[in-house]
C-alpha cells in the first residue's frame, strides 16, 4: 500500500519530493535553437496574418517570427515588447489555443499551427538571460502617475508611462509584484520564480516606484492619489470571491480555489501543502482547471471538477480540458452544488442536474453525492471595496475605450474593469492603451 493510499482526509506529503517535482515541471519545455529555427520555418509569413488579428497585443507575429528564423532572437524579442512588455509570461500562460495559434493557416489547412507561443518565449527568454533592457527612459516630463495594483495591467501600463518620461508610484496590497501572474497562474506554467525576474526585469526601465503592503480604501485613497498626482490608474484586480451560499459553506476544508493557487505559489516545499484525498472542485474557469490539476499532481487520488453548464460553454478552453482529463481529473458537467454534508469537516457534495426551461439554468429534481474532503470553490471573483462615485458596470469599474472612467484624470484595466476576456494578454493590452491615452492627455495632446 503507498504512502498516499494510506492519507485519509486533507493531509500533507502524499507523493515524496522528486515526484512532486516531477509533476510540477515545466509544462511546455523550452525550444533549444535549433528547434526553434525549425518551428519557425514552418510559417507561411502571411501578409495580412490573421494570427495578428487574433493577438490581442496586435504582436507583429509573422515579423518576429522572421526574425528568429534568421538567427536575430534578440531582434524578435524587441518586436514582441515593443506591444506586450510582459510577452515573457504571455508565451507561457496565454491560450494560444484559442488565439492567434487557432487563427493559424497552418492550423486551418493541416491542423498542427506554428507553435507562436514556444516561439514567443524563446525569443523573449534569450534577451532577458542577456539582462538586457531593451527600451530606454525618455527624459522627466514632471508628471506623476498613480497605480494601484501591481498585476499584468498595471504593469504593462507603468513601464509604457515611465518610457515616456513620467514618474510612476504602484500602490500593491500584498508583498509582491506581478498580481495574477505570481499569485494566481498554475505553478506549472511559470517554472523558475518567473513571474518574480519578470517583474524584476521590467523595473530597469527605470522611473517606477512600487509600495507594497497599501491597498485601496485602508492605507490609500482615491481622493488622496487624485490630489497629489496628475493622473491615476486603477488595476488592482479582483480581490474577493464568490460564495456558494449553501448551508455548510463554513465547514473545514471548504476553501477557494484562488486562496489554494495562491499558497501553492508561494509555497518553498509543496510537499508541505495539504490536499485532500477526494478533492471536489465547483466551476469552470482557468482556476477550476488550475485548481483541479494541481491537486492531482499534489497527489489526490479522485479530483473532480462539476460545472453547471454543459462542456461547449465551459469558459476554459479545450486544451485545458484535455490537460485535466489527461492529468486523471474527472470533469462532470450540467450539475450545481445544492448541499455540503459533514460534521464540522466537510465529507460529501450534494449536486443537482441542471437543465435550460425557458432560457433559464434550473436544477432538477435528480440528484448525486460526490464524497469529498475537500472542496475548492471557483465560481469567479469579485470587485474589492472601489469609492462610491466611480460608476461601475455591472460588478467592475465601467471604462470607455480608452480605459477611461467616469472620473476626470482616472483610468482602469484588466479584471477589475469592463473591456475584453479576463487574460494577462487582455490585461496587458488595456493596460498599454490606457498608458497611450493618459500620456496624450498628461502632455496637452488630447
């Protein structure tokens, strides 16, 4: 009998330290030179390449690509950056899948596309282990920016700024830079403390100042950040998480699946961490993905991830559907969670089937029980305390598409406001653009 068979409930330890290491290696290796010159010969460079189209960056991909194949990665990194400056990361956690590689010629006529991303994180780790910066800090305009939140949008949106000449201030609630990208990406995908270089790398462009431990609404205000700078940013995500509302939501074991990501990220040892042995995971999201593949490879023996919806309307993609099921998670979908069983911990999941009656998702009167002694809740976030005369859209912050909301000299971006899907792409794209415009309006030009 193994170790792991003999862990009942939620326990540390279950898989010993090489396998764990294993399982939580980097989920698509990197190309060496010569497979990366050999990916690249397989693109079409395509004059009106829809794969740009489909970037949410509008990354030249044909160019760059071009650019490795001719030995010149450094030169392709430069056209990567010069729209995404966080293409590092993007290459590693964006779902090419769904993008600019299912936009591919390739991917259309044969069904295997050019591997953008692989080619996209080549590029851009051969400049970064050169510790080259490649944009350099136009002189001081004496302009101040504010930026609350240090996340893929922020970021994105400081580096543009202080490229420019203005001073930056990043206001973030927790102890490190990065927001999603650190905290909240499976740790599979962003091997080696990335996340971390990255943000590291980003600050040489100089100009950026970043306060941790300050969060909106405690340590810092909008009213505040309006008056001692020229213009201010909001991206600080989304901060809190939605509730199942079910009676015994409050029993041990009962947790959010951002939290577990969260500490599993951080974690120095995740042996340590605890999983249980029948994991229960409700949603489906990149977190329930994340969530459930991750307690797979901690060593959980049954992982099942129920979405209330059925598979075509699961909002992660295919290829992280498929990554679950080939990594042994269960997905089971058209059920909702009705009742959670226990005496004090958490021992079962109630579920109902659920069914369209006149445009609306109803549970049925037919039910199952999923044992479980742990369950992750992963059913979205939501929007952290924001000032009451910012006007919001539904439950983010309503901006235009500039990034601009209802208050003069007050931009947002990426989760926290309305604008494209929840991606670090899409994030880093709103948070450039909103830079463009408030370095217009800053020097008189718009």
């Amino acid at each position: 009998m193994t170790s792991s068979m003999r862990k009942s409930g939620v326990s540390s330890g279950r898989l010993d330290a090489a396998s764990v290491q294993s399982n939580f290696s980097d989920l698509h290796p990197p190309y060496d030179d010569h497979e990366a010159l050999v990916a690249a010969d397989r693109c079409y460079f395509c004059h009106d390449a829809p794969c740009v189209t489909a970037c949410p960056t509008s990354i030249d991909i044909p160019l760059f690509i071009r650019q490795i194949a001719t030995g010149t990665p450094e030169a392709a990194a430069r056209t990567i950056l010069n729209q995404n400056i966080l293409g590092g990361m993007c290459a590693r956690v964006c779902p090419t899948e769904t993008l600019c590689e299912e936009a591919c010629v390739r991917e259309i006529a044969e069904g295997k596309p050019v591997e953008i991303g692989r080619l996209q994180r080549h590029a851009t780790d051969v400049l970064m282990e050169d510790d080259t910066h490649p944009f350099t800090r136009s002189a001081s305009t004496g302009k101040t920016v504010a930026i609350v939140g240090a996340g893929p949008a922020s970021l994105a949106c400081a580096h543009r700024l202080a490229m420019y000449g203005h001073d930056v201030v990043i206001y973030e609630a927790r102890p490190k830079g990065g927001g999603l990208n650190e905290f909240g990406i499976a740790a599979y995908k962003s091997t080696n403390d990335f996340a971390k270089k990255e943000v590291d790398w980003l600050l040489k462009i100089g100009g950026i100042d970043i306060r941790y431990g300050r969060s909106l609404g405690t340590e810092i205000s909008l009213d505040n950040l309006q008056n001692e700078f020229d213009a201010v940013f909001l991206g600080m995500g989304l901060s809190g998480v939605n509730a199942l509302s079910l009676e015994g939501e409050d029993k041990n074991h009962v947790d959010d699946a951002v939290a577990f990501i969260a500490d599993l990220r951080q974690a120095t040892d995740l042996t340590t961490l605890p999983i249980g042995r029948r994991v229960v995971i409700v949603g489906g999201g990149m977190t329930a993905i994340d969530a459930g593949v991750q307690a797979k490879l901690l060593g959980a023996e049954d992982v099942t991830i129920v979405y209330r919806r059925g598979k075509d309307a699961m909002p992660a993609s295919k290829f992280e559907q498929d990554l679950a099921q080939q990594k042994g998670v269960r997905l089971v979908f058209d059920a909702a969670p009705v009742g959670i069983e226990g005496n004090g911990s958490l021992t079962a999941v109630r579920f109902a089937y659920t069914e369209q009656q006149d445009g609306k998702l109803v549970t049925s009167d037919e039910t199952f029980t999923l044992p479980a002694d742990q369950l992750f809740k992963a059913i979205g976030q939501t929007l952290g305390p924001v000032p009451d005369n910012i006007q919001l859209e539904g439950r983010k912050i309503a901006v235009d598409n500039f990034g601009r909301t209802s208050l003069d000299g007050v931009w947002a971006g990426g989760d926290c406001a309305t604008g494209g899907d929840d991606l670090t792409v899409t994030a880093v794209a709103e948070g450039r653009d909103a830079a463009e415009d408030m370095h217009s309006k800053l020097m008189g030009e718009g």
